[in-house]
C-alpha cells in the first residue's frame, strides 16, 4: 500500500523520474520483462540495464501501461546490482546501487521458472519456457506420461531469447496428465521438471518442482 501510494504521489511531481523497477532481480540470463514507473515521462523514452539496452521496450500508451509506467525485457548481465537508466526527451533519470537491479546467478542449467501454457494443451501448441540455462542447442524436452511414467522422444527447443526463454510444440498425445522434462543432450542427464517422489512432511528442505502438462479438459 505504501509503494502505490508513493507511485501515486510520485506522478503529480514536477519535472521527470524514474522512481522504482519491478521486479527487482532476475537471473544473469536475463529475458524476463520488467516495468518502470516514474513521473513526466516524455514521448522519447529509452532505457539501459547495466549499460545494455532493455528490448522489447514500451512506452506509456503501449501494451496498456498508464502514464507513468515503461516497460521492456531485460538483457542478459553480470551477477549483483546493476544501474538503470532511463533516458525521456534528452534527460537522463537513474537507479543505482541498491535501488538498482540484482542480476541472480543461474543455480543451474536447464532451469525453469515458469510455462506458459500447461493445461487444456493440444497438439501443435506452442509452450514457451522461461527460465535460465536454456541452451537450445544442447537441451531438449521430453514429455512423460503420468499414469505410467513412459517417456516420449526428445522434442527440440527453438530459442525465444537468448538462454532466459525457449518454446517447444507439443505433441500429439491422448488426453491425460504428463510432466515436462528438460534433457541435456550429451548425458542425458534430466535437468529440470523430473516428477518429484511422495511428499516427506518432515523434510521442510524439500524443493522438488513437477511441470505438469494436461492434454485436454482436467477432470
């Protein structure tokens, strides 16, 4: 509540600003969107992440963003803190330091964060996978049946930006329930996604994740 009174008030201020990122951090593969918000945002905005630009960038106006909000994705980047800059109408305007952006480390390849679509799936969909260590040429997917636990063949990742997010197609499978796996290409090795073991209430570390895939209406 006291961030978006802030923001509130931020927007009646004189003269221009950036005031605040969200989210905050991602992982140094970057690729996830962000927004900025601010005050007198001009008609010509730009912004940078670290000294790299942010793509994909939207101004107010665009994608629904009110007047004080910009938004864009951002680049890959170095792990820690990384100033933003966003530049309106010839004038500069930064975060630094802590108020700046936190680029994470990758815990590991093939990692995934989110999916785009994983529910009433058919075949020909397209499902991108967002993340970090998401080589297509060195990882693929592969889809597993639930109910039985056979695997399909190894599907191929297209990249959708850099190593942060890839999409697949689905294939053409019988209504039901499936986990996504990620498959390192050389070893074989699952990745990310495998189906996690029967729940251990007293293991509190536990942080196994299922990417479950459902074909057709869940019952």
């Amino acid at each position: 509540m006291l961030l978006f009174l802030s923001l509130l008030t931020s927007c009646n201020e004189a003269g221009y600003g950036l005031v605040s990122i969200s989210p905050i951090y991602g992982y140094t593969d970057g690729c996830n969107a962000i927004t900025l918000a601010g005050h007198g945002f001009g008609a010509k905005l730009s912004a940078t992440i670290g000294g790299s630009e942010i793509t994909a960038f939207a101004a107010p106006g665009d994608k629904d963003l009110v007047g004080y909000q910009a938004a864009g994705v951002v680049p890959a980047g170095a792990h820690g803190y990384a100033d933003i800059v966003l530049t309106s109408d010839g004038a500069s305007s930064t975060l630094s330091g802590t108020g700046g952006y936190y680029y994470v480390e990758c815990p590991a390849a093939g990692t995934i964060v989110s999916v785009s679509q994983s529910t009433e799936l058919t075949a020909g969909a397209v499902i991108t996978l967002e993340g970090c260590g998401l080589d297509a040429a060195t990882v693929r997917a592969r889809i597993v049946d639930a109910a039985d636990g056979a695997t399909g063949a190894d599907l191929a990742l297209s990249t959708v930006c850099g190593k942060g997010a890839v999409s697949l197609v689905a294939p053409a499978l019988a209504d039901g329930t499936y986990y996504l796996e990620l498959v390192d290409v050389g070893t074989g090795m699952v990745l990310s996604g495998a189906p996690c073991g029967p729940i251990d209430t007293a293991d509190t570390a536990s942080s196994c994740t299922d990417y479950s895939l459902t074909y057709g209406v869940a019952p």
